[in-house]
C-alpha cells in the first residue's frame, strides 16, 4: 500500500467523475437504480444516506488514491444525502469523514469484471461490511449462485445464506423479486423488511391507492343504488320516506 499523508490527498475537484466505462447489459443500470428510487420512498425523511449508482469510490487502501473502485451500487451511512446541499460527482472518502461505504453491489455481465477475486480483495481491504453479488446470467460460467451475499467478519468475506438477506446495521434485507406491475415479469432486486416482506414501490403503492379508491366508490355507489331501491319500494306501497326521516 502507498504511505501518504492526508495534505498530500487530491481533492474531489481534481478527481474525476463517474466512471464513464459503458455498461454491457441494461442490468448493470437498471437494479441498482432501481434499489435507490426505492430508498428515495423508503427513506425520503432521513438525510444521513448516500446510494450510488455506477460511481467511482476514491480511498487510500490501494496502491494509488487516485485510482478508484466502481461498484455499480453502494450505500452509505452516516453521511449527507446531498454533499453540501449539491449531487457529488465521486465518492471521495477522506472527504466523508473516512467513512466507508456499508454496502456494495455488483452486477456480474458478459465481460468478466473480476468480482469474485480481485473487486472482492479491494472492499475486503476498504471495509466494505456487505459485499452482493449479482449473477443470474453467468453464475454457471462463474460457478456461483446467482445471488450471493458476503458479510465481513474478522477481517475476511463469510458467504452468507438466507434470503432475503436480512442486515441489522443498515436495517434492510435484500433479496430477488418479480415485480406484479411488471409487465416483462424482470427479476429484480429489492429492500425487505425484517419479517420478509418486500417493500413496495411508489408505484404499487400508487395502484393501492387507487384500487381502494375505486371500491369506496363502488360501495358508494352501491349503497346509494340501495337505497334508491329501498325508496321507491316505500312509495310504491303508499309510504312517505319523508316521514321515517
């Protein structure tokens, strides 16, 4: 590992951006984005979390601070949601207080991108606690599952079991799911509550809503329709409802 002092670290202005390396299946993009608009619902009244998509995370546990890692999703805790009140263009952690992300996620795609080896051994040396693994496509090419989960423990990776996973210090489980309204019936990844159940999106929760609305209606309507009977069934036995009111 290269020694360097904290002054001699460049800062996030002279560090680039996002990783501009183009994705080889839609996956890569869509799951982890996926995760985070479900998060902005989720956790829309907290402001101590950072969910990245496809973004470089500078640090000091390799060979050159200079050189970030690129998971295609983390989370971390404990920091502004809005560095600044502004979006960051990279993770820079000496700029985070030295904190870590808690939780990684990688997309395994046609190119492979090393994440059973070496991407393991930089969150390993980083801290990463929670290291994902997606893999639905090629994990007999890779001879995995297809959805792993690594926890940190003594300093090393223990595959975890169970699913979803559920992960005490952030509070959520994580787990594969088919959404009901999608109509191309795409697995996905998803946040889980304690119990197991899965947390539901803006949009279901939209379609909840308003299928309750539309049977409120309908009884409204049918009451209404009852009662309209109920009256005329009165008067035609010569009965003023007016009367009973």
């Amino acid at each position: 590992m290269l020694k360097i002092t904290r002054q001699q670290l460049p800062t996030s202005a002279e560090l680039p951006d996002s990783d501009d390396t183009p994705v080889d299946n839609e996956d890569q993009n869509f799951l982890p984005n996926f995760l985070l608009f479900l998060l902005e619902t989720l956790w829309s009244d907290r402001d101590d979390w950072y969910f990245a998509v496809d973004m470089g995370v500078y640090h000091t546990t390799g060979l050159n601070p200079r050189i970030p890692v690129i998971p295609d999703g983390f989370l971390s805790l404990g920091v502004e949601r809005r560095k600044g009140g502004k979006s960051r263009g990279s993770y820079v952690t000496w700029e985070e207080q030295d904190i870590v992300p808690i939780l990684v996620l990688e997309v395994v795609s046609h190119t492979y991108g090393k994440e059973y080896d070496q991407k393991l051994e930089i969150y390993r040396r980083l801290g990463v606690l929670y290291y994902v693994i997606y893999n639905p496509h090629f994990c007999q090419r890779d001879r995995h599952e297809p959805f792993e989960v690594y926890k940190l423990i003594d300093g090393n990776y223990k595959l975890q079991s169970g699913e979803p996973f559920w992960m005490p210090e952030i509070g959520l489980g994580i787990g594969r799911c088919v959404l009901p309204t999608d109509r191309y019936q795409r697995e996905l990844l998803s946040w889980f509550d304690q119990g197991g159940d899965r947390y539901l999106s803006s949009e279901e929760r939209l379609n909840i809503e308003r299928q309750r609305a539309d049977i409120e209606r309908q009884r409204a309507a049918a009451t209404q329709e009852q009662m309209e009977l109920l009256l005329a069934r009165m008067r035609s036995l010569g009965l003023e409802p007016e009367e009973f009111l």
